[in-house]
C-alpha cells in the first residue's frame, strides 16, 4: 500500500462443535496450509450461552437463533486467526454455502461439504467482512496485531 504497509489480512475462522468431535480438525488444518493461509493464533475453547449469544448476535430475532446457540454450545469450538492476502474473501470461498447439504452438490470440494450436515451443522465459520473480522478476532484474541503462530489450549 502507499504507507509501505505489506501487513495481509486476517480473517477468524472457526471449527464449529461438529467439527471438533467429527474429528475434522487435523483434516482442516491440512487445508488451510495447503490453501496458503498461516494460522497466526488458535485456541479451543468451550463458549457458554451468553458468549455464542454475542457471537452471533446479528442473528438474534431469526427463528433459528435458540437452536444455533445450542449447537454452538454443544461442545468446544477451534477459533484460529487465519492470515493471508484477500483472507476474509478466500476463507469464505474455501468453506463455502452455509448450507452443507446443498455445498455437497454444487461446491463438493469445499470444507462444508467435507465435514458439515446441514444448514445448522456445517462445521466451520468464516467473517464475512473486514468489520465482521476484526470484531471476531478481539472477541476472541487480546492482541490482534501480533502473530506469534502460538496455541493457546484455555478455558477448557
Ligand atoms: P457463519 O456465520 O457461521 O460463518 O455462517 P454463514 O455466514 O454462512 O451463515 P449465517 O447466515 O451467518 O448463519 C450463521 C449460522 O447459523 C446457522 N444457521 N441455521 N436453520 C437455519 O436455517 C440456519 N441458518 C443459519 C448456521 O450454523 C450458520 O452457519
Ligand atoms: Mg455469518
């Protein structure tokens, strides 16, 4: 950019409670380094009704919001701080449509149709935008200008 600043953007993607007891997450790992991203930070943890009540918050009047928390909490969760150029955009396109039965047909290469069930249990999360991305990674994250490729196994 015009300031010098080469920095690349980071995006928070998480392995959703299916994920994590499907056993998926070595598999996911494989596909986010092959895909070129670098996973700066990760950390499992197990989110309690008002943490995945603020996490998805912008979904709280929808019909499917008490089940969503439900599932969310159903067990610990992966949370990385993925980082590339164009992470947030490439990170969606990897994981795919939020519905994994509909991704198995019309995006069979993508994570949700490798790992996900439905249009609750697809496995994975993904920001949808910068301001989405970097409200998620300081939910998550004290400092989210290092990347010290760290894991940070807490609050289990
Ligand atoms: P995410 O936020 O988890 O990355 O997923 P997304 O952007 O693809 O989908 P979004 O519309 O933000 O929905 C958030 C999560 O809520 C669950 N959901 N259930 N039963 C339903 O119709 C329904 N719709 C969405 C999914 O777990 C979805 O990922
Ligand atoms: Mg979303």
């Amino acid at each position: 950019s015009s300031n010098g600043n080469t920095e690349k953007e980071r995006t928070l993607a998480m392995i959703k409670p299916d994920g994590v007891v499907g056993n998926y997450s070595e598999a996911i790992r494989k596909v986010v380094v092959d895909s070129g991203f670098s996973i700066c930070k990760e950390m499992t943890i197990q989110l309690d009704e008002d943490r995945a009540s603020i996490f998805y918050s912008e979904h709280s009047s929808k019909s499917f919001f008490s089940s969503l928390i439900r599932y969310m909490t159903s067990g610990p969760v992966l949370v990385m701080v993925l980082e590339k150029d164009n992470a947030i955009t490439d990170w969606r396109t990897l994981i795919g449509p939020t519905d994994a039965s509909k991704a198995k047909i019309t995006h069979p290469h993508s994570i949700r149709a490798m790992c996900g069930q439905d249009s609750q249990r697809n496995c994975v999360h993904g920001s949808d935008s910068l301001q989405s991305a970097e409200r998620e990674i300081s939910f998550f994250f004290d400092d989210k200008y290092s990347c010290e490729t760290v894991t940070i196994h807490d609050e289990l």
